[in-house]
C-alpha cells in the first residue's frame, strides 16, 4: 500500500507480520521472554494470561499503547508515523520520540508534544524520516557492541529499520 495512504491498522497489520504473526516464540536471547505477535510476556503478562496472545489483543496493545498513548497518531505523514509506530514496538515509544527529537534539533525529553510537532511540520520530512533510519542503525550497533548476544538479531533489526527509507 502506497505510505501516503497508510492507515493505524495497516501499521499494526505491518508490524504483526514483521513480528512472526500468530507463531509464538520463546528465544532465550530474546529479553522479552515468550512473544506471540510481537507481544512480550514480560511486557504484557495480562495478555500472556491464559497461555496465548490473540490477534485482537495484540491490535488493541499496538493501538493503545504504541500509537495512541505517544500520540504517534498525531504525526501527519504517514510514513514517518509508521517508522514512529514500529521503532516504538522495538525499543519503547519514549526511546524513539527521543532519538526523532535528537534528528530535529529540539529538545529531548521521550514526549511527543506541541514543540516536537511544530518542528515536524517545519521540517524536511523526508530528510528527517532518513535520518531518523539512520539513528536506528546506529542505535542497533551500540547495543549489539555492548551486548555481543544481541548480534544473532542485528540484521533482522538493521533490515527492518532499513524498510522505512523514503
């Protein structure tokens, strides 16, 4: 589907899939623990409850809590919400409106508020959807030079953030 006609559930349809789908897996390098479309037992034992994840489930967590609750669903352009969307998934919403604050010049406080908005819609946005890839790559790189383990999922990584350069 063409980015600039991407919806919130077009995202998270993306997201489910890049994340293994309806295949629970339980990699012991994963620091996760069990996951089932992309939803951790560690960080969501609630949906873990009875012993599995659900589509629904997933989609009303991806929705709630990666979406709404860091207001990506604010970000105009699609693509650049997509991106804002998935590397929420990966490494926490407050970690990747951190790293877009970082691309923008503006200051970095993990929020998605009026200042980081503006400066959005001031900005090159391609450039700054790029540029926020590339942060992500670096990112991966420190995390895998600190955690050698982590080195078994650094191409997935690498190749997923690599997905969203426009």
């Amino acid at each position: 589907m063409p980015t600039n006609r991407l919806t919130t559930a077009d995202i998270i349809t993306d997201i489910i899939a890049k994340e293994g789908g309806a295949t629970a897996t339980h990699d012991p390098h994963d620091a996760g623990g069990r996951t089932q479309y992309g939803i951790s037992e560690r960080t969501h034992p609630e949906a873990w409850a009875d012993g599995k994840v659900t589509e629904a489930e997933a989609r009303d967590i991806y929705e709630a809590q990666y979406v709404k609750a860091p207001h990506f669903d604010q970000v105009s352009d699609p693509a650049l919400r997509a991106q804002l969307v998935d590397f929420g998934v990966n490494s926490g919403p407050s970690v990747a409106i951190g790293k877009l604050q970082r691309v923008l010049g503006v200051a970095i406080d993990g929020i998605l508020g009026v200042n980081t908005l503006k400066a959005i819609t001031e900005a090159d946005i391609q450039a700054v959807n790029n540029l926020l890839v590339a942060e992500r790559v670096r990112m991966f790189a420190r995390l895998t030079q600190r955690t050698p383990a982590n080195l078994k999922f650094l191409v997935g990584w690498v190749e997923r953030a690599l997905s969203f350069l426009r």
